[in-house]
C-alpha cells in the first residue's frame, strides 16, 4: 500500500499543471488580490473586515473543489477506461486500493495547498492565523470528503474519462459559484449564500473557523452527510471496467 | 495432474452467448494453445480462468482451487489493458513487484532495461507489449495467461518473446496461450484447443490437427500443355483438384507428387514452376474453424 501512495504521489507532482496549479494558485491569487489596496483596506461592505480576509474561504473551496472534482474524476475515469483497474483485478491486490492511494495522496495536496494559503496569507498580509484550528481541519477534512466522493460518484457514473470531466467540470463551476469563488459572497443573493453553506465543501463552515468564533455544527455535519451519501453511491454503482 | 481444470463452462452477455459447455484440462508444464476466429469465446474462456469474469455455468479450477482464491499464483498478460500515460517502466514494475511475496525480474530478458526511465505514453507498441509481459511473469507464477502475446511485435521481437517463453516454461510454470499466429502454435504449444462459435470444435496436439485435414499433400503447377483434369481427380491418391488460373492446385495424400508426375510423364505434359507444399496448422485452423480469422484485437 505504501508503494501505491508513493507512486501515486510521484505521478502526481510529475503531472506538474495540475499539482503546481491545485498546491500554488490559491496562494497566488491571495498575492495579486492582496497587491491592490483597495482590497487589503477594511471595508463596512466586508462586514468591516478587509476584501481578502473575506476572501480566503472561498480559495479553499477553489482548492478542494479543483482537486476533488477536477482531478479526482478524471484520473479515476482514465484508469477505468485504460484497463488499469482491470489489470489489477489480476493480481492479489484489489484495485480499490489504487482509488484509495489516489485519494490519499489528493488530500494531503490538498492540505499542503491549505497549510501554504494560512502561512502566505499570514506572513504576508497579517491574516489571522485560524481562530479554530479543529474546526478549520474538520472543515477541510469534511468538506474534502464531500467534495471528493462527488468526484467520485462521477467518476462511477460517467461512461468514459471525456465525459467525467465534462460533467466533472459543470459540478465544479456551480461549487465555485456557491463558494463565492467567482464572486464574493457577500455580492451573492441571500438565497445563494445559503445554498453555498450548505453545499460542499462548506465555504461558510471554513470562513467561520478560521476567522469567525467556531464553524457551525450543522454545516459540517451536512459535509459528512454528504461525503457519507455520495461514497456510498459510488461505492455501489462504481464499475472496475 | 491437471493444473487447469475447466468443466462444461458457459458464459452469456446479455442475449448473447459468449461461451457454451466449453470443458478442457491443462497438465503441469504444458503450454497449451487457445486459437479460433474473433469472438469465438476464446477471451472469455481465459478471463474466466485468469478469476476476472464468473462463469454462468460449470466450473474453472486453477491449482484446484477458485481462480479468485489463487491470484498470487496466475500471472495475466491481458489485451488492451494499459498503464497510468506517465508511470515509468520502473515504477510499473517496482508497484507490482510489491503486490507478490517473490518477485522475478524479467525486464533484462525482455528487453526493458534500456527504457526504465521512459513513461508508458512514451513507449512504442512493441515495448509496451513486452513490459506487459514482464508484469505477467513477476509474480513468480505457476500458471502464466497470455493473450495475444506477440501481437503488435515485429518478427524479430516476436521470435525472442518465444525464446522467452520456452525459458519460462524451462522453468515449470504452466502456459495458457490465446493466439492468432498459428507458427506461434505450431512452435510453442504442446496441445492446441480450437474455438468456434463459444465452443472447442478440437482439441489436439499441433501436429495430429495438421494430420486431420483432407488432402494434407498439395501440389502445384502450370502445365505445359492442356490437361484433362478427370485423370488427375481419377489417380487414387488425388483428393481434389482446384485451378487458379493457368495454374493446377492438386491435394491428396503422401505419395501423391509421385502419382501426379508419373501421369505427366505418361502425357508428355511437363510441370512448370512445380512446387509441393505440406498442410500446415494454417489449413488445419480453416477447415476446422470455418474461417480465417480477422485481425483480433
């Protein structure tokens, strides 16, 4: 199994787009947000806080609604469709564990990317550190595993790699909106701030750990919801060939 | 003893049925080849040997047990089934070294050491061909499943790889070979099952199948003059008479080029560019299996 995680893990950082872009862009667009002034100035329309400070929730949900839905589905979908996983069935070890080593591997890029966005958004512009580090980790694992076993499910459904991305990238276009990536949330209608607490990977849960007082037992409870309800499905309707 | 046990197995897909009571043994250290035309169930039959696919009827033992049970044990080569575009030839091979308990190294013998460092995307047709064989063997097995060994490999390429295999064998393990070359049977198996239509229409040694077609003896020539064909189909050795153009193709059995020139000399008639051909695995495959096959994927 180790194997696995390792050699997942090197196809990961050589697939350098893809894991330069899940690891470094968040971090990168904090950068060229935080150069202009105007958003690193308090503002009332920020609820008092500055544009950034706002901002940095919905840079996770980028990361992990990137990694778990663009990512995730795809190379899933690809092993499936190239006979991976059925070349696997031929051997003593289950395939499943390569859908496994895929999925360790994507959190831990996806925690590193979190960790770098704190340190960044910290040294650089004086970010609160989280307010509630558990609550952060348990949103980020939670709003993960929602995010990932969509991916999943995906991956499970979709006939081939072409059109897991393709619908891959609808579900994560419409997270993103939710998430206030495309448009903070504080310009989003109430109704769509709403949906977007509740959809994973839990914007509202992440901003309140971090730089609220604690996140929301019932929007993280909704995030294990999900991931529980979306694993299973794919679990059930997942097909090795 | 037999390895490979495989009992009135039958396998549908739907309406359609992909195998019907196929039933064979394969002993300890044979190589026993598995031929027939596209879509005669052969992939099937292996898939169900190899534990990928669950028979609807009879029963596979592998080392008389479940396939499933045995997986250590049976190395797979399957068609079309490839590896992550970007793993590295030694990657492959470092991760399913780890899946068995004692793992052998065949990338030396196979040609792969030059190409460790070449990702899979990378490689051409031939050397994935032969990387995929290396990962059949490195488990060790005792039964190694081989489909469509050398296919996509040039001539030289696929002479080695049946070098390869005779070592592999040297070394005891059992071999199931699906092939569409038949100078890969005739030169590697030891027993040779024919498939049609989801069933084993025979199943013998190479050389008793050649034996087993009619007119096993051919004949070929342009005669010199006209010739009545009647008194070639009349000479007893003479099982049939066919022309291609100009040219006379004339089969029956052993003695028959003695009774054909002696005829010809009795007519004056001589044989121009006169050639004498033995039946082959070839004709013995398309006349038991009604066709010839297409390219098989």
């Amino acid at each position: 199994m180790l194997k696995i995680v390792e050699i997942e893990a090197r196809l990961f950082v050589r697939d350098r787009l893809n894991s330069l872009f899940a690891v470094l862009f968040p971090s990168l667009l904090l950068l060229v947000l935080g150069a202009i002034p105007a958003l690193r100035t308090p503002d009332a329309n920020f609820g008092g806080m500055r544009f950034i400070d706002s901002y940095v929730s919905a840079l996770v949900v980028f990361t992990l609604a990137f990694i778990g839905l663009q990512r995730v589905p795809t190379v899933v979908a690809s092993y499936r469709e190239k006979g991976v996983l059925r070349r696997l069935s031929t051997t003593p070890m289950h395939p499943a564990r390569l859908l496994v080593g895929q999925m360790v591997v994507n959190f831990a890029a996806a925690i590193l990317s979190v960790l770098l966005l704190i340190l960044v958004g910290y040294v650089v512009f004086g970010v609160d550190l989280p307010h509630h580090p558990l609550g952060l980790a348990c949103a980020v694992v939670l709003g993960g595993a929602g995010t990932f076993a969509l991916g999943l499910v995906i991956a499970a459904l979709a006939p081939n790699a072409r059109a897991a991305g393709g619908w891959a990238t609808v579900v994560f276009m419409l997270l993103m909106f939710f998430g206030g990536v495309y448009l903070p949330r504080f310009m989003l209608p109430s109704a769509v701030q709403v949906i977007g607490s509740y959809s994973p990977p839990g914007v509202e849960a992440l901003q309140q750990a971090w730089l609220g007082s604690a996140p929301d037992w019932r929007h993280l409870a909704i995030m294990g919801l999900v991931g529980l309800v979306a694993g299973t499905v794919a679990a059930r309707t997942f097909r090795w060939e | 003893m037999a390895i490979i046990e495989v009992r009135d197995l039958g396998k549908r897909y739907g309406p359609r049925v992909a195998v019907d009571s196929v039933s064979f043994e394969v002993a300890e250290g044979e190589i026993f080849g598995v031929l027939g035309p596209n879509g005669a169930g052969k992939t099937t039959t292996v898939e169900c040997v190899s534990g990928l696919r669950t028979p609807d009827r009879g029963s596979v033992s592998v080392l008389g047990k479940r396939p499933a049970d045995v997986r250590a044990a049976i190395g797979v080569q399957l068609q079309a089934s490839e590896l992550p575009e970007r793993m590295r030839v030694s990657e492959a091979l470092a991760l399913f070294s780890s899946f068995y308990p004692s793992p052998a190294d065949w990338s030396e013998r196979l040609g792969l050491t030059g190409h460790l460092g070449t990702e899979f995307g990378r490689l051409s047709g031939g050397l994935k061909q032969r990387l995929s064989i290396a990962l059949a063997l490195i488990g060790s097995p005792r039964v190694a499943i081989l489909d469509e060994l050398t296919t996509g490999l040039d001539p030289q390429a696929r002479r080695d790889t049946w070098s390869v295999i005779e070592e592999v064998r040297a070394a005891g393990v059992t071999i199931l070979l699906v092939t569409h070359f038949m100078e890969e049977a005739e030169r590697l198996c030891d027993r040779v099952a024919m498939f049609r239509e989801g069933r084993i229409v025979a199943l013998d040694t190479p050389s008793a199948l050649v034996s087993r077609v009619d007119g096993a003896t051919r004949v070929r020539f342009v005669p010199s003059a006209a010739l009545d064909v009647s008194l070639l189909e009349a000479l007893p050795e003479v099982t049939s008479v066919s022309s291609a153009g100009e040219q006379l193709v004339v089969s029956g059995s052993e003695n028959l080029l003695h009774a054909v020139t002696s005829l010809l000399a009795r007519r004056q008639v001589v044989a121009r560019q006169l050639r004498v051909d033995q039946v082959s695995l070839d004709d013995a495959y398309v006349e038991l299996t009604g066709g010839r096959d297409v390219e098989d994927r």
